[in-house]
C-alpha cells in the first residue's frame, strides 16, 4: 500500500505512556461506588458488577511473571481518531504482561463477535495501523449486545480461541453493552472478563474520572481549522453569513470547543436553550437581531455554529419527539400503511393537543424528517434534520419584517455546511494518540489485575503524559434509567455541558463582543511536529475545566 509522506513520518511516532504504566505495576483498590442515580434499579439489574471499587495503578516494585493471555477486541458505534492507538496499546500491553499473549480482533463490530468473524492481530498487521486514523484495521458496527442469545453465541466462540478478556472500545451505548455482557459472564461463570474504553467525538462520555472520551480532541481540532477558513474567507468576501451544523446529538461540547477555539459571531448551545426555555422563533430573533446589528456597522457577514441535537433541546419540540418515539415505537406499522401524503394529518390527529399544535406549527419538511426511519435506539435521527437551513430561512424571513420596519439595511446571504464524517477519522493529534495507546495499555492492565465490568481511564490529561493517572471505573457507576424505544432500560449517562462550568462560562462571557465585532481566530492544522505547545496541547475544553484544580 501506497503511504503519503506524513504517514510514513507518523508511523514512527511512539506514543507517551503514564510513567505508572511503563514498568510492572499494582493496582491500588479506592472507595466501593454507586450508580449517578437510580441506584436500587441499577443494582437490582447488575448484582454482579454493582458497587465494585475505583482502582488506580502504581509502580510494583516486586514485579511478577506474567501469563499467555487472549484477549479478543470490537470496535463499536461510530468511528473516532485514534481507535488503532488503542488497539496498539492493548496488543503491546499483552505482549508485555507475555509475549505468548494473542490479540483477536472481531470483524465490523458486535456482530463479528455474534457471527464468529474474527481476525487474528499479529505485530505486523498492527505496525501498519499505528498512529492512523480510521477503524479499519477490523471495521466497526452499531449491533447492540442485548440478549441472552447473543451472549451465548459470542461465548462460544470466545471459548474455542480460548479468549478470557473481551475490550469494547465505545461510546455510552456501547460500554453500556460491555457493562451487560460482563454481568452476563461473571453471574454465569463463564470467565470471560469485559473491559471498556471511552470512544465518541461528541464528547458526552465523561465524568471525574474519564476526563474525556478519546477522539474529540483531533475530532474538534479538524473542525475548527475547517471553521477557520470559513471565517477568513468570509472577513475576505465580507458578504456572506455561514450557518455551519457540527455533530453533536446529545450535547453541545463539539460546537462550544469549536467556538472557544474560533471565536465565531454565534453559537449555539442546546443545554442553554432548554434552560431558558426557548422557542425556535427566540431563537430565529436572536440570530436576525446579530446579523442586523452587525449590518448596521456595515458588516454583512458572520458565522453561525448549530449543534445537530438542537431541534430536541428546545422544549416544545423535545416534548413533541418523546410523545412521537413512543407512538411510532408502539404503531409503527399502522404509520407505514398511511399513504405519503396523509401522513402528516394522521400524525397531528394521534397527538395530545399541545404537541400537535407544535408539529403543525413546523415547516413540512422538517415535519417529515421527525417520522423519518429511527436510530437504532428508536429516537429521530437528528442529522437528517437541516437545522441550518431551517434556520437560516426563518432568519430571511424575520430579516425581511424588521426591513419593513426600517429596523434592518443590510443584505442576507446565507451559506450552509454541516462538518460531522470529516473528523470521524482524522490521523490523531498527538494527544488522541498518547491518550488512545494509554487506554489501550491500560485495559491490558486491568485484564491482568483480574478484574471484569470496569471501563479504562486515564486522567490528569492536561499534565504532561508521564504524569498521567492510569486506572478503572466500574462502568456501572456511570449508569443511570433512561427511555429507550418505549421502555425503561440501564444506559450510562450522558455528560451535557454544564451551564455552569468553566468552558461554558469562559464562552458566555465573551459572546456578546464576537456577536457584534469581529473577533475571528484562525487555528490552521492539527500540527504533528514542533515545541508542545504547538502540537501537544489537549483541548480547550479540558484545559478550563482544570483551571483550580
């Protein structure tokens, strides 16, 4: 295979481990744990694997020999730089513990481990995908672990490769799944440990002890030299307005780090627009009322950033979808039999009465898009939904009442964007790859303490790696009771930004000079090489959250 010259160079990068990690090691028991909430439901379901201890490694200075181990591995969900630094990392964390240690990677995902695919990972192949982006070195898949059936398949084939460890490498649904499969196979003795690591570019998966989930970093550094550009070329053309979506589904951390590092005129954040309370229109005249202030200075250009997961945040609306993923979990073939264009009354008459009065209100398409196929969750897949375009045609319009008010002079012309795959599988920062070959190494660790339903963590993240803290958390502390396609099912939580942290607080007070004036930054390319503070730095969004620690 071809290599451009920046993957050759990267190749022989090698990642920085935790200074406790880079000799034999102990681990160190804290404090038993409890689930963030519905603790009774959580440890009713996960009897098992409730209440295990926080655990944290240390340097032995009695080391010990070590054991042949297999140790089966699966990506799971979407895809997120740096996964093959922590395949990487396991498969060197195994070979340390013994170099008789054998690495099984399950091919696209959950399913491989359902239907038997696997490859064997040997050095060579490994040597090829170290430092890259991409899940390709095995593929990944969205098939969820749910029943007793799977299990038991997956089993079979764990037991004739003689596989003990199983590493799913995740976001929140994924582990949640790790955190099942665990339970199954510690209650049912069949010696098998699970072990999880924190995946996903939105940057939902965290608590204090998973500071981030490995890939927003490169993933937010990507889209913010890609904003950049729009923003000089829009200060160059001065006459555009650049409504630009970043993905996000559940939170908003991806456009509020962008906006930390770009400094647009707008930005969006979800969490903040259902604590206020706001309709889509106190939104659409926020936004006309930035862009005719800045008209009014002789500027008709600007940036606007939308999270995906918008549309559900605003409270009108996000009551609207909840009653409409319960009905079309429970009618959807009646809803599959009405024809195309009797949908949308067939909808507004099964509605409660507020609820339909809010799907009338909306504009036909984005109506349609609310019944489109689900996720595999049974929610609306909000990415379908154009909410930059939405919004940019009711800000025309609203631009054009206070134009007949005399309230506006300026010109609109708006351009969209939505930045989401082109991050998903960005060659890692520096800091994805450090941070994904530690968790990787670090799950190796945690198979030999022993120890099964725990998820890898690396914290400390904004000190240099050697001073990195490396450990576990039981997974089921992070687990809460949440709807999921009519029923109430064990999920861990998502992590929204907080209104009332530092990141949020930072962006909040500097909002209103970017709305009027022009204040944009240009970030330019992930660097690779040169001084640290160039090429190492961890987001800006671990680095406020730090701040007085």
């Amino acid at each position: 295979m071809k290599k451009s010259a920046l993957q050759k160079a990267r190749a022989t990068y090698q990642p920085k481990l935790p200074i406790a990690l880079t000799g034999p090691v102990k681990a160190v028991l804290g404090k038993p744990t409890e689930s963030v909430a519905n603790q009774d439901e959580i440890k009713q379901l996960f009897p098992e694997t409730y209440g295990l201890p926080e655990l944290r490694f240390e340097k032995n200075t009695t080391p010990s020999a070590g054991r042949p181990i297999n140790v089966g591995v699966i990506l799971s969900g979407g895809q997120a730089p740096g996964g093959h630094n922590v395949i990487s990392g396991l498969f060197d964390g195994i070979k340390k513990i013994h170099r008789d240690s054998r690495l099984f990677g399950f091919i696209m995902g959950p399913g491989g481990l359902v239907d038997h695919k696997y490859i064997e990972l040997t050095s060579s192949i490994i040597d090829e995908y170290r430092n890259t982006g991409g899940f390709d070195i095995i593929g990944s898949g969205r098939t969820k672990l749910e029943t007793k059936e799977q299990f038991d398949k997956g089993l079979e084939i764990l037991k004739e490769l003689n596989i003990t460890a199983l590493v799913i490498i995740g976001g929140d649904d994924s582990n949640t799944n790790a955190a099942v499969l665990a339970e199954y196979y510690k209650a049912t003795g069949a010696g098998v440990q699970v072990i999880g690591c924190p995946k996903t570019i939105d940057g939902d998966l965290k608590n204090d002890l998973i500071e981030t989930s490995f890939g927003f970093d490169t993933a937010t550094k990507v889209y913010s030299e890609v904003i950049g550009n729009i923003q000089r070329d829009c200060n160059s053309a001065k006459k555009y307005w650049h409504f630009i979506k970043l993905m996000g589904r559940s939170a908003s951390h991806i456009a509020l780090e962008c906006a930390l590092q770009c400094q647009p005129n707008v930005c969006i954040i979800s969490e903040e627009v259902e604590a206020k309370n706001l309709t889509l229109q106190d939104i659409v005249n926020q936004l006309a009322d930035v862009v005719a202030n800045r008209a009014a200075e002789g500027n008709n250009f600007g940036t606007v950033l939308i999270p995906e997961g918008l549309i559900e945040f605003i409270p009108a609306v996000k009551a609207l979808i909840a009653e409409l993923n319960d009905f079309l979990a429970t009618n959807a073939e009646d809803f599959a039999r009405v024809a195309p264009a009797d949908q949308r009354q067939f909808i507004i008459d099964h509605l409660s009465k507020a609820n339909a009065e809010t799907y009338a209100s909306l504009p036909t398409g984005v109506a349609r898009q609310l019944t489109l196929d689900r996720d595999p969750h049974g929610n609306v897949q909000v990415s379908l939904i154009e909410t930059e375009k939405l919004l940019s045609e009711m800000v025309g319009k609203r631009l054009a009442q206070l134009k007949a008010e005399g309230k506006y002079v300026g010109k609109f012309s708006p351009l969209h964007h939505f930045f989401g795959y082109e991050g998903r599988c960005a060659a890692p920062s520096n800091f994805d790859a450090d941070y994904c070959y530690a968790l990787g190494f670090n799950a190796a660790c945690l198979i030999n303490a022993g120890v099964t339903g725990y998820m890898s963590s690396v914290r400390n993240l904004v000190k240099p790696a050697v001073q990195w803290i490396a450990g576990g958390i039981p997974i089921t502390m992070m687990m809460n009771m949440e709807r999921r396609n009519g029923e109430l099912k064990p999920v861990i939580q998502k992590a929204l930004v907080r209104l009332d942290g530092a990141p949020f607080r930072k962006f909040a007070a500097q909002r209103k000079d970017w709305a009027l004036n022009t204040c944009y930054i240009y970030p330019g390319p992930i660097q690779y090489f040169g001084p640290a503070e160039v090429c190492d730095q961890p987001s800006l969004t671990l680095q406020y959250e730090h701040v007085g620690k």
